[in-house]
C-alpha cells in the first residue's frame, strides 16, 4: 500500500488513478506486463500446493485400497505363458516325437525306423486313438538313449502313446529294448473311475 502523493488517501498500490483526487498514480508491474494489463500487475495468485498434495494423497489411498481388489491382481499379475503342447493335434506330437527321435540318433551316426501298433497289430500314424510306438535305432553308445528319450516324455500324452520302445540294433538283433509308459490319469477325488482320454 502507498499514499496518494496528491491527496495522502491510501491507496492499495494497483490504482491507475486515485478515485478520491483523481491523480495519475506509479504503478510497479514488475515481469507481470508481459503477461497481461497493467491492471493484472499486483492480483494475488492461487496457490496449487494444496491440491497437488490432496491429490497424492487420495492416489495413494486409492492404490492401498485397490492391491487386493480384483483390479490390483489383474495389475499386477505376471504375464501367463500359454503351453505349446496344449494347442497341438495328436498327429502334430508324433510328428514330433518321431522326428525328433530320429534327428538324436543321426546326431549318433544311427538310424531310426518308427512303428505305429494297436493291441499288437500295426496301424497308420495318422491313426486315432492310444497307440503304442516302437523305435528301432542303432546306437553305437546305448548310454545316449535317455538324452535323446526324456526330451519328447512330455509329448507321449497328447501324441495319445500309452507305451513307447527304442530297441537297439547290433547286426540286426535287438541288444537293447527300453520302454517308457505313460502313466494312467489320476482317479478323481469323489472315488469314481477315471475317464478313458478321448481320442484326439
């Protein structure tokens, strides 16, 4: 605040003219002229601290509330991995299995001859239904048929093949038979039988 210097009636420091004399008064605008009039120069300004800090404070609150909301599990959940084996056909993991078998004996130096059986009688690949497989190979280190083996197990299910046999050829006889069998679906809680895998 200053006096008028005409009249001495105080002034509150932003009248262009004094309303009691009507004298021209100096007013100090400071930086606020490039913002607006001359009569913007001494306006008070909000201050926003308040709501910046309601603000952070109702989002952490809202954040607290919503961590065990269904919300905060959807947020925070870990990406879910989806299974290739689940989205194969029966004929795709014998595919597999065959030719992966196949690919770990010539990695030995070996071949491999497969075949499809049901109940002891020979049937197409293609064929529906739980079958057994056989593998013949010739495997100059027996010790290698588990790490060529074990990779396709987790097939065996889905490929329908309840038993599975790599025999070893030396000069055409069988030196070495290993038999791998999928385990039966576990019988369900209520006591009743478990349920024949449909065929794929």
């Amino acid at each position: 605040m200053h006096d008028c210097p005409t009249c001495k009636v105080p002034l509150h420091g932003h009248e262009l003219v004094c309303p009691s004399c009507g004298a021209k008064q100096r007013v100090k605008l400071g930086s606020s002229r490039m913002f607006g009039g001359e009569s913007a120069a001494q306006k008070p300004t909000m201050n926003l601290m308040p709501f910046a800090v309601v603000g952070l404070v109702t989002l952490g609150i809202a954040g607290y509330l919503l961590k065990d909301s269904w919300v905060g599990q959807l947020l925070t959940r870990p990406p879910q991995v989806e299974d290739p084996i689940a989205k194969m056909t029966y004929l795709d993991a014998r595919n597999l299995v065959e030719s992966k078998i196949t690919e770990g004996v010539a990695a030995t130096g070996g071949k491999t001859a497969f075949k499809w059986k049901r109940g002891g009688a020979d049937v197409d690949k293609a064929s529906e239904g739980a079958v057994e497989a056989e593998a013949e190979v010739n495997l100059a280190d027996p010790n290698t048929h588990t790490a060529i083996v074990d990779p396709v197990k987790p097939y065996f299910e889905k490929a329908g093949i309840k038993t599975f046999e790599l025999k070893n050829l030396v000069n055409g006889k069988v030196k070495q038979t290993w038999t791998s069998t999928v385990a039966p679906a576990a019988a369900p809680a209520d006591g009743s039988a478990p349920a024949e895998p449909a065929p794929q």
